[in-house]
C-alpha cells in the first residue's frame, strides 16, 4: 500500500515528539533541546528589547465615530405662527452669536404686541391710582382697606405687564424694539450660539406652527466621538484618559464607559469628548484614536518583542525563553495593541532571548503531544487455552 508523502518538517516535527518526554511539561520547567535539535526545528531567538517612547505610550488602537453631543446642538424654531419670507443662513455655514437666521411674517405677533400695549397702559393707570390714594390716605380721606385694594390692583397690573414683556422676548422682541410701541409683524429668529448651520427644516413661504423647527446648528468646539472598544481593551481603559485623534494635534478625553457591551459585536461603546479649536474633525465621520493602556509601566520597564513570538495556553499568553540548559515557557502580560511588535508589560527581563522561530514545535512539547507515538506498543494478550 502507497503512503502518502510527509514534508519534512512534518516528519523532524514526529521525530522531535517522539525524542522528548512524553508527558506534558509545566510551566517552570524546561524544554531540553540539543543544539542540533534546535537547529533542526528552525528556532531562532531575539533579545527583549525596552520598547520605544511610541511603543509604551501609545499601544492602544481604538476607533470610532465623531457625533455631536446633545448638550452641543441648537434648534432654531418659531415661538408663534407665523409665514417664512426668507431663509438668512445655508448649511454649513459659521454663524455667530445673533446672526439672523430667518425672516418672519406672523399676525400673531401684532396681537401679542396689542396686548402687551393694553397691559402697559392699565399698569401705568394702576400706578397714577396707587399714588393718588397713598396721599389721601395720609390725609386721613379713605380707609386703609381701600388703599390695600389699590396696592393689589397695581400689583396684578404689573404682573401681567411682565408676563406679556417676556413672551414678546422670548419671541425675539429686543427692548429697544418694546420702547417703540409699534405694531410690527415682522419677526427675526436670531442664532443662539456661535456654530454651523447643520441643516435648514423651512423654506420661503412655508407656513409654520408655533414650536415648528426652521434651522439646526452645532456650537462651535463641541464634538464627541463614538468609540468601539473590545472586551480584552476595556481594563485598560478609564474616565479622564487622553487619547490621540489621528489628523488632530489636540487629544480626545474619555468620559464615559458604558456599562454593556452590544449583543452582535461583543464591544463596549465609550464617549470621548473633542474640544480643539482646530478644523479637522467632521460629523459621521470614522477616526482610529491612540493612546496609552491606563495603569501601563512606562518607559523601559515596558519590552517589546516580535508578536510571532506570543503563544496561547489556557487563555493566558506565553513566550519561550532560552536558558542555558533549555527552553522555558514563560507567561507574559501584554499591553493592548497589534502589529508586528507587541509591548511585553510584565514577565520579561530586557535582554531575555525570546524564540520567534519554531514556537509551534516547542508548544506541542510543551502541552505533550506525540506521547502516544513515543509510548511503546502494548503486548497482545495471549490467547486463552482451551481446557
């Protein structure tokens, strides 16, 4: 019968199995290997090295989405019924605080201004009313109960003069605009805040209720960024880190970790907050953010190493390091990142020889695979005699 061929490092990879102990080795102990061995299955090692200024500070690799902010966002709508005439500002453009944003024709607006008109005049009478009963009450004319009435009418009457002075400032009305004492129906809605124009919801001739939107704006310098972060991220993670926006000289601030991750993707959404004065972020649009892992050593005390040199074991990453007398499998702590370099936190000595070659072969010596080929054939059991 024809076998099938075996390459050669499937056939050194049985022969090295087979050579070496057969029961799984634990983690303090070594790997002996002699050097024709080793050179055989191709293992080659590299020294630990500190890792770089970029390397210990900036291992985290974060991406998201810039969103405005609620608190960030102004909607510019009409406070009475009223008729669009014209639309003053375009998307997207800067706007300061009281730039006009639309011109309004509103009827309503001229009975509010009767109004307050009529509660202007019947507080001035209260007020010519109060004084005059004040002096007769000094010259013992009327009684006190009258001049009490007075007082309550005068301040029921100023009352209502407020109250009439503020829906007509709230609706736009400047003071000086009150002072002329005019009918006007023409009203002018004013941008609350410097910002951009995001979008117009009104157009000449429309006619709108009272409440109904006309503009939407963002307030300048205000922006936030939707980041995704994996769970293995997360305890790198706290309130109050900066993080590197690519395209930007200013940092992002964490300032919010939810406390659930999504059902499909198994991440966590954080917020950061931008605040830079520089243009170089826009809404919806997709940025990776940088950053040190929280709680990171800094400096030299943090390694790096070839990411090949990383194995799995049991949920825990390792690295084999050369000894005198062998190969020790080692379990390091890493920062969070990628790449073709990872940053060793804990586990390592700088100048430790880690094996970046032929880490696959020493993992199955390590968990004793091969050690049904290097047990010896069990006898077959003689046959029972007949009696």
């Amino acid at each position: 019968m024809n076998l099938p061929a075996l390459s050669a490092s499937t056939l050194f990879g049985a022969c090295l199995l087979a050579l070496l102990p057969a029961q799984p080795l634990r983690a303090a102990e070594l790997l002996a290997l002699s050097a024709a061995q080793a050179e055989a299955a191709g293992l080659r090692t590299q020294a630990a090295t500190p890792a770089s200024a970029d390397e210990a500070q900036r291992n985290l690799v974060l991406q998201g989405t810039v969103v405005l902010p609620s608190q960030a966002s102004d909607m510019v709508s009409t406070p009475l019924a009223a008729v669009v005439q014209a639309v003053l500002v375009t998307p997207g453009q800067s706007v300061a605080a009281g730039t006009p944003v639309a011109r309004l024709l509103s009827p309503q607006l001229i009975e509010w201004q009767r109004d307050w008109l009529h509660a202007e005049a019947q507080s001035q009478l209260a007020r010519e009313r109060l004084q005059r009963d004040e002096q007769l009450f000094a010259e013992g004319i009327i009684a006190e109960q009258r001049l009490r009435e007075t007082r309550s009418h005068a301040r029921m009457a100023q009352v209502s003069l407020d109250e009439k002075t503020q829906a007509l400032q709230l609706a736009g009305l400047s003071a000086r605009q009150l002072q002329q004492r005019q009918l006007d129906p023409h009203l002018t809605l004013l941008a609350p805040a410097a910002g951009t124009v995001l979008g117009l919801d009104a157009s000449p001739g429309q006619r709108l209720e009272a409440g109904m939107p006309v503009a939407r704006l963002a307030r300048a310098g205000r922006l936030s960024i939707e980041v995704q972060a994996s769970q293995q991220q997360l305890p790198w993670l706290q309130v109050g880190q900066s993080l590197q926006v690519d395209g930007c000289k200013t940092p992002a601030r964490l300032a919010a970790i939810t406390p659930q991750v999504s059902s499909s993707s198994q991440s966590a959404l954080l917020r950061a907050d931008f605040s830079g004065s520089e243009n170089c972020l826009r809404l919806n649009q997709f940025v990776q953010l940088r950053g040190a892992a929280a709680g990171a050593p800094k400096g030299a005390s943090a390694l790096s190493i070839p990411a090949e040199a990383v194995v799995q074991h049991s949920g825990q990453p390792h690295v084999f390091v050369q000894r005198a007398k062998g190969y020790e499998p080692v379990a390091v702590t890493l920062a969070p990142g990628g790449g073709a370099r990872v940053t060793v936190l804990s586990g390592l000595r700088a100048g430790d020889a880690v094996v970046v070659k032929g880490t696959a072969a020493l993992k199955g010596v390590w968990q004793g695979l091969g050690q049904e080929e290097a047990a010896p054939p069990k006898a077959p059991a003689s046959p029972a005699k007949a009696p």
